[in-house]
C-alpha cells in the first residue's frame, strides 16, 4: 500500500508545483526548459491519481464530492465527505471514517450497535449522532448519587472512559411566571407540583466525579465545597 502511494503521480494534487512550471512555460516561453513536464499539468487539469507501470498506467478520475469542516478534515453529516462520478465514495465525520449507514441511516443507531462496535472513534461517533443523554437513558445506567443539586449517572463503555453525566433541572421554566428568583428548593418543590414546568437535561462531567454537586460545580468551573448557590436565574 506504501509502495503504491509513494510510485503514484498525485494528478490535480500536484497543481501547486506544477503551475510554477507552466508559469515559466507560457508566460516566460522557457519552452525547452520545462517542456517535459507538460503532461504532467495537462494530466493534472483533466484527473485525478495516475500510477504508471511499463505497460499500462491506472488513471482515477477527479472527486466530484469533497466536503470539510472548519480544520480541513473531511467531514459531512448528510452524504459523502468524499466521492467520486463512479460512486465509490468515502464518508467521515471530522476527519473519522464511518461505515455509510451511520450518515445515510442514522435511525439505525442503536445502543446495541454502539456497544458491539470496536473502534472508539467510530463508536464515538455513533454516539454524537445517537445522542450522549438517549444513550444513557436506555443503555441501563447507573444512578450513583443525588442531591438537591441533581442525579448522577455512570455507563461504562468497553474500550473508552466511562460515561458520567449530571441530571439537572433547567433554569428557565416552560411557563411564564415561575423559577424567577426561585432558590433550588423552592425549585424542586414547584417541579413535584407541576412536572412539566422544568424541563430536565444531562450534561456530561468527567469520570471521576463523584457527586452531582460535584458535577454541577465543574460546569462553572467553582470549587465544589464552595458551590451553593441559594437562588438561580
């Protein structure tokens, strides 16, 4: 595979350094001194790769597809990060290669699926796209402590950290008139009188976090021994 990369002509890839010469050729009309690498551009301008050997050389076409994100890794949620007119395609999600069904069918994500898939990468990209808080919920976590500060949740994941989540109550409520100038008390008591009032959220803390007061500090990045906020807003 090393050896086949390393003897391939890089087509529309070698644009860069070929257009310097192309420069000399046209505009300079160094003719003679760059003439030989003519091909080399014409064939950059019209393909992709090119691998010659004595008597046959493989030629690719160029991608028709090539989706990035911001970091310049291929990477597209919808469809193909990379294709070609052919159909082969390649599909990513910041820069991680994914079989195509995790984009074309993410419905299909499963707990069960998550949890049998080997590679972490993968695996972590199913759960972007499952949703961290969904997994949680149905893969049979653990609540390993409350307060009045909210419930913590731990799922360990074969071949990755464990998964710890904080369950909180939100801070602005559903309807007009309540949580304002509510301490968390108070808060809890409203929610037990009306359920709906506030809804619930996950967010997810570090593994080694034992407490949800703990957790709810690190949010805001406080010391959870001098976190106790008496109203919220």
């Amino acid at each position: 595979m090393g050896a086949s990369v390393s003897n391939s002509n890089y087509g529309q890839h070698d644009a860069s350094w070929l257009a310097f010469y192309e420069y000399f050729n046209e505009v300079c009309l160094l003719k003679n001194e760059t003439e030989k690498l003519s091909g080399f551009w014409l064939q950059a301008k019209n393909a992709g790769w090119w691998l010659p050997h004595e008597n046959i050389c493989w030629v690719s076409e160029r991608h028709n597809i090539l989706e990035r994100d911001e970091e310049g890794r291929i990477h597209n949620l919808s469809g193909p990060a990379v294709a070609y007119p052919d159909g082969w395609a390649i599909y990513a999600v910041h820069g991680v290669r994914v079989p195509a069904w995790i984009i074309e069918e993410p419905n299909e994500i499963s707990c069960k699926n998550i949890d049998s898939e080997n590679n972490t990468e993968i695996k972590r990209v199913m759960l972007d796209r499952f949703g961290w808080d969904k997994y949680l919920i149905q893969s049979g976590a653990k609540k390993i402590q409350s307060d009045k500060f909210g419930e913590l949740y731990r799922k360990d994941i074969a071949n990755d950290e464990p998964l710890v989540m904080v369950k909180v109550i939100d801070s602005t409520p559903k309807y007009e008139g309540l949580g304002k100038g509510m301490t968390v008390h108070e808060k809890q008591i409203a929610l037990k009188e009306n359920p709906k009032a506030f809804a619930n959220y996950f967010l997810r803390v570090p593994p080694d976090i034992q407490t949800a007061r703990e957790a709810v500090a690190w949010t805001f990045n406080e010391n959870p021994e001098k976190y106790s906020p008496l109203i919220e807003t």
